[in-house]
C-alpha cells in the first residue's frame, strides 16, 4: 500500500463519504502549513484511505514535549482488514517522530478504539460524545525516541 503526503482536495471526498455520510468533512486548521494529509493509494492510484497529522496540545500529557493529534481517518469499506489502515498510523507514527514529535494522541469513535490499541495506543480516558458523531474515547501513543507505546 502507498501513502504519500497530499493536498487536502484528496483527502475530503474519502473523509466525508466515510466520517460524514457524504457531508462537508473540512475541519479547522486543515489548510494551516504545520498540518499534513496523507493517503493510502491502491496500485491504480485510487484512494483508499486518509488521515490528517498536526501539532496540538494534548488534553491528557500537559507535559507532552511535542504532540500531534491524528484526526479525520478514514478507509474505504472495500480494503478494511487489509493494513491500509495500519500503513497510514505507521506513516503517520514515521512523519511525526522525522519532525520532533513526541506523542501521538486522537479522539478515537468507540467503534475504533480496538484498532488503536492494536497500533500501540492506549485509552485514556472515559467514554464521550461527540455531537453528531456518538461515542469517542481519548487515546495517545508515544513516538520518537521514547517508543511506540
């Protein structure tokens, strides 16, 4: 599977089909410089599945040296199960220790928390809402130099 950095025109039709049931899927700080898109390509070069990187303050590690958040991932219903998922996190996990990053955090749908754990992060914090989209637990995993969980 290639992943490779992209613009943000090529991750929004995947990420709202997937996480916004065909709904506008721009977040805020999507076009700021630090944030970064990346996508998982099938060898044809459709688009299988997306993921945004930025730095920001984690709410759980006020501590954190230089987190990331990981945000708006999305992968096509027909490859699940087959890593495209894992090679975009093991990506991500790559970009952000290359750029001094120390932790990986996101807020994870209950329904992906499971996912997560399986690439080395951790819940961290109680079940919440997140309105309209339901159930989200906190999860972060360190990065860099210090590990991958």
């Amino acid at each position: 599977m290639d992943v490779e950095e992209v613009g943000l025109d090529v991750v929004l039709p995947l990420r709202s089909a997937v996480l916004r049931g065909g709904g506008p899927a721009a977040m805020p700080g999507d076009d700021d410089p630090a944030t970064v898109h990346l996508a998982a390509r099938t060898p044809d070069g459709a688009v299988v599945g997306v993921v945004r990187l930025s730095p920001a303050p984690c709410p759980w590690r006020l501590h954190a040296r230089a987190p990331w958040q990981l945000r708006g991932m999305a992968t096509d219903a027909t490859v699940r199960g087959a890593g495209t998922g894992r090679a975009l996190v093991e990506a991500g996990r790559a970009l952000v220790a290359a750029r001094g990053g120390d932790l990986l955090w996101c807020n994870a749908r209950e329904s992906a928390a499971g996912f997560y754990e399986r690439m080395g992060f951790a819940v961290v914090t109680d079940r919440f809402d997140v309105d309209p989209i339901g159930p989200h637990v906190g999860m972060l995993t360190a990065v860099g130099a210090s590990g991958s969980s």
